[in-house]
C-alpha cells in the first residue's frame, strides 16, 4: 500500500506541474499585433507594384508607398517586407487573413471596403479622372459614358463608383478587366479598344508623359483618400502605431516632400513634346544605349540619368549644334570638350564618356553632406549654370535662413542670381538661374519616363532589345 502511495505521488506530481504551467500560460496575455511584428523582427506588407506605390528604380525598391512603409518599419525598428498582390481583392484576402499586416497598396477608402477593412488616415488624396483618346469627342459628364465602351480594372474603387452612378443611370453599363493596372487600362483607350476608362489623378500625372494622345475629360471624384489597411478583427494596437506615424509624418511635412519628389516635378508636357518623347524613344534611344550604358558604369552612374540630360540637351540627335557652338549629344562647349580629352564631340561615344566624366567631376565637389537625391540634382544644375553659380545660391538660401543642402530650397534661390538686386551678394556674378532650376526639372522628368519606361510593358521589349 505504502508504495502504490508513493507510486500515485510520483505521478501526480508531473501533473500538477503541467497544470500549474497551463495555468500559468492562460494567465499570460496574447501578444498584440505591435507586439507580434517587433517579436518577428519584420513587417509584413502587402502592395500592388505600379509606378505610383512600389516600383524598382537603379538601387532598388522605391515608389511612395514604398517610402512610407519603409519608415514605418524603421520606426517600428524591424525590416520591412513585401507581399505583391495583383488585385485589390487578394490584398484585402491577404490583410483579413493575417498573412500581412497591413496594406499599402494605393487603396482608396470607400464605404464598400469600409465594411471589410480598418482604414488609417490617408496620407495622399487624388481625384478620379474620366480619360479619353484626343480626336475623340470628350466626355464632360457621368451621362456621356451611356452607350460607350468603358472598362474599368476589377474589384477597383472605380467599380464601385460606377456600380453607385449605375443607380441613377441605369443605361450605364462598362466592363471589369481581370488582373489589370492602370498603364493596361490606358492602353485599351489609347488603341481604340475602348471609348473611356477611369484613373487616378496621381496615376495619370506619372503615365502622362508615355500616353500623350490621352486626356482626362472631366472629374468624376474629387478629394479621395488614400490609405492604409488593417484587418478589423485585430487589435488596435499597429493601428495605432501607425496612426501616429502617419500623423507625425503629416503634421511634419514629410508626406508632401515625398508627394513632391514622385510627382512635384511632373509637370505637363505639350502634345508635341510628349508625342516626340515617346517616337525618340523608340527610334533614337537604342543607337545610344550601349554608350550611355558603357558611360554610366565608368562614371558610376544610372545610364539612365545620362540619356535623361542628352535628351534635353540634344533630344538624342548626334549632330546637334546651338547657335553659341556647343555640341553633339551631351552639347559640349569647347572648353570642356578640350578639358575632357574630346577630339570630335559629334562622336557619339565620345560624347557621353565626356559628358558622364563631367558629371562626375562635378559630382565630386558637392559637400560629402548633401544627401542623394539632392546632390545629384546640385550636380546637374552645377553642369548648366557652373558650379561656382551654384554656390552662389546655396550662399544666399543659407543668408535667407533656409537649409543650403537642400535642393527643394536651393532651387527657389536660383533664379535670384539673374536680378541685379542680388548683384553684390554673388561672388560669381549674375547668371540665368532660373534656367538652370527648369534644366533640372527637365531632366528630372525624362529621367523618371525612362525608369518608367523600363517598368512599363509598353517600351520595356525596346529598351532590352536596345541594350542587347
């Protein structure tokens, strides 16, 4: 007896170990969200790639979502990861199901997707624009897209706004496209496959320029919110986190100078200019590529921005010359073709080696401090106006009691070096600085064609074929 007693205490004892350690594990309250994301180490993001959320640019990932999400990470102090969607309905599977965190995927807030999803608050808003093919008559009003082919992308918040108007004008009638983007939906309007489709404003500021025989008709939505998704049924608690991240983001002006930097400087191109971009793409470009892409990796460059500053300066035509003699496709003066070891500066090849080996000169004097993206842009506006002009206005953004190391106010002093107000304060002398801040935006503009161009499925078959 006495060892049957022993017997059935040494196995109780096991037992009320393990109950103890159950009770105390029910005890211990379930992670949060925040908390599950900074014990994984990572945030999980789904998206939808376009050139207006995550796109790759020559040193990755980039795009505004992008940029915010990542700070949102970096902030949270673990790494971000993305999980690419194709339709708004998987992102919205993917957040509800717990296999993201949250979504940062360009989603407008609507009542419909209110009813499934926990919207932050936005960060951009945009408005819904009616887009049509020039020569065609334009649409000014919900009334005119009866009887017409209007294709929308499915599962889009242009879905719901015209399944909305639908009830009113029951005639309306327009189609879904399956797994399609923006840059698709301009396309079947741009080759006569459809009558109308419907965009976003930021979307069309950035396809602008790769579509030039589209225009917006009229607007169907004003003041629509973007933002960020989160399940509902989680707790609050990276909903929060994010709440004050955008806020703070907001309130510190960090959302307008990311706004600014994808979309500030788009500005509009006349048809002619754009229509000639887009024919010198195709049939100008690929004679340079190889030596813009030769060029770039000696000068440690995006070929990209190079043939982005050979196109304003000579819209890629080899026997450019202006009336005060420069020339070639990097228009070359004199002086810095002979500084350059340039015998023949309608050489092509010669040319850009030139032109990127400037460049980089110039680069190289910019103060190590001054961050990328803005001493690239000093750089450029230093190749226009001289690099001592350029000093000029850092000089008189630091007396003005703005930051000298940012170009966003360097570039509202250019233009200042050509009033004879400012005469005695210029080291340098006067100097067209307006022109050189409008050189830069040029280029700017051609540059981020060309990046996307290259994401585009419109001209990336060409650019391959050009760099092969």
């Amino acid at each position: 007896m006495k060892s049957l007693l022993r017997h059935s205490r040494t196995l109780l004892a096991p037992i009320a170990l393990l109950c103890v350690v159950g009770l105390v594990a029910a005890m211990r309250p379930t992670p949060t969200a925040l908390e599950r994301v900074q014990a994984r180490g990572e945030l999980v993001v789904a998206t939808r790639p376009s050139l207006t959320t995550v796109y790759q640019d020559p040193k990755g990932q980039t795009g505004m979502e992008y940029e915010l999400a990542n700070g949102f990470a970096e902030r949270l102090g673990v790494r971000l990861r993305l999980v690419e969607m194709d339709t708004p309905a998987e992102v919205k599977y993917a957040v509800r199901r717990g296999k993201a965190d949250l979504a940062a995927a360009g989603l407008t807030v609507t009542d419909e997707r209110r009813q499934g999803l926990r919207f932050s608050t936005p960060y951009q808003q945009v408005d819904t624009l009616v887009m049509y093919r020039l020569g065609e008559a334009r649409p000014k009003r919900i009334e005119d897209l009866i009887g017409k082919k209007v294709v929308v992308r499915a599962g889009s918040s242009h879905a719901e706004m015209l399944n909305q108007a639908r009830l009113e004008h029951p005639a309306l009638h327009f189609e879904q496209v399956e797994n399609a983007n923006a840059e698709q939906m301009l396309t079947l309007v741009e080759e006569g496959n459809a009558d109308y489709t419907l965009i976003n404003s930021n979307a069309y500021a950035i396809h602008r320029g790769l579509f030039p025989d589209l225009a917006s008709g009229f607007t169907l939505g004003g003041d629509q919110d973007l933002a960020w998704a989160f399940s509902p049924s989680d707790d609050r608690s990276l909903y929060l986190a994010a709440q004050r991240y955008l806020t703070q983001m907001k309130a510190a002006g960090e959302t307008q100078r990311l706004a600014d930097r994808f979309y500030g400087h788009v500005e509009q191109f006349d048809l002619y200019a754009a229509r000639s971009f887009i024919r010198h793409l195709d049939d100008r470009l690929p004679l340079y590529t190889q030596d813009f892409q030769t060029a770039a990796s000696d000068a440690d460059f995006d070929w990209r921005l190079l043939a982005a500053v050979a196109y304003q300066e000579s819209l890629w035509d080899a026997a450019a010359i202006s009336p005060t003699g420069v020339q070639g496709l990097m228009m070359l003066t004199a002086n810095t073709a002979r500084e350059m070891g340039v015998d023949d500066r309608t050489d092509p090849a010669q040319s850009i080696q030139a032109g990127a080996a400037y460049l980089r000169k110039i680069h190289n004097r910019i103060p190590d401090r001054i961050q990328e993206p803005d001493r690239t842009w000093m750089a450029l506006a230093a190749y226009n106006v001289g690099f001592g002009h350029l000093e000029d206005a850092r000089v008189l953004t630091e007396r003005q009691g703005d930051d000298p190391d940012n170009w966003q106010a360097v570039k509202q002093r250019l233009p200042l070096l050509s009033q004879s107000a400012y005469a005695k304060q210029l080291r340098y002398g006067r100097a067209p600085g307006g022109q050189a801040a409008l050189y830069v935006r040029h280029i700017r503009r051609y540059y981020d064609l060309l990046v996307w161009a290259d994401n585009s499925e419109r001209h990336r078959s060409t650019l391959l074929a050009s760099a092969n």
